[in-house]
C-alpha cells in the first residue's frame, strides 16, 4: 500500500490546522474507531529536534485533525520541512503511517 503524500504550507506565528481522510482499500472512510494518531514534523527525515501536533479523531468519518498554535509554528523553522502522520490501534498496538510529505513554512511579518 502506497502512502499518500499531502503537502503542507504553515504560516510562522498563525494558527494551523488540517483534516486528512483515512480511506479504506475501497475507497472508503476507514474506521478509526480503537486508533489513536501522532504526527510530528522535523527540518529534515533524520532532524533529533520535531514538534507534535495536536491530533483529533472523527473515528466513524475516517477523519483526523492536526493542528498547531501560533506559539507551536514561531518555532519552526523556515522553508521546507517535512511531516507525517500515523495511526496505532489501541487494541493491537500496530503502527501505520497514513500521510506525509512536505511542509513549506512561511516567515510571517505581521506575526
């Protein structure tokens, strides 16, 4: 299974949010009932230094929210970075990666 690559632009110093759909091998909202989700993003694959996001699950939409404060997106660093996204089951303990790609972060003058 290929994992599907969103790309992400974060303003420094705002508010982020986004939603990411989980879909099932049919094409429909998988169920994310008994998940839970991490994601973090890093300057680069391998960077020591990262930042959670806050995460949020509409178990039954197959939806998953992450999000940043503005105090979270200051730290940043500018130009590309990259994230991911992945989901345990809170029955088995399995681990599955179900977005990444990049996140080109902003400077923002007015922040």
């Amino acid at each position: 299974m290929s994992i599907p690559s969103v790309n992400l632009r974060i303003e420094k110093g705002t508010d982020f949010e986004a939603t990411f759909t989980v879909e099932a091998a049919d094409g429909s909202a998988f169920s994310l009932l008994n998940y839970s989700a991490t994601a973090k993003i890093r300057k680069h694959p391998t960077a020591s230094d990262s930042i959670t996001f806050t995460t949020s699950i509409v178990a039954a939409k197959g939806e998953i929210t992450v999000s940043l404060n503005a105090a979270n997106t200051a730290l940043l660093t500018s130009g590309r970075n990259y994230y991911d996204l992945i989901i345990t089951s809170t029955l088995t303990g399995k681990k599955t990666k179900v977005f990444e790609g990049n996140a080109l972060v902003i400077d923002t003058v007015s922040a």
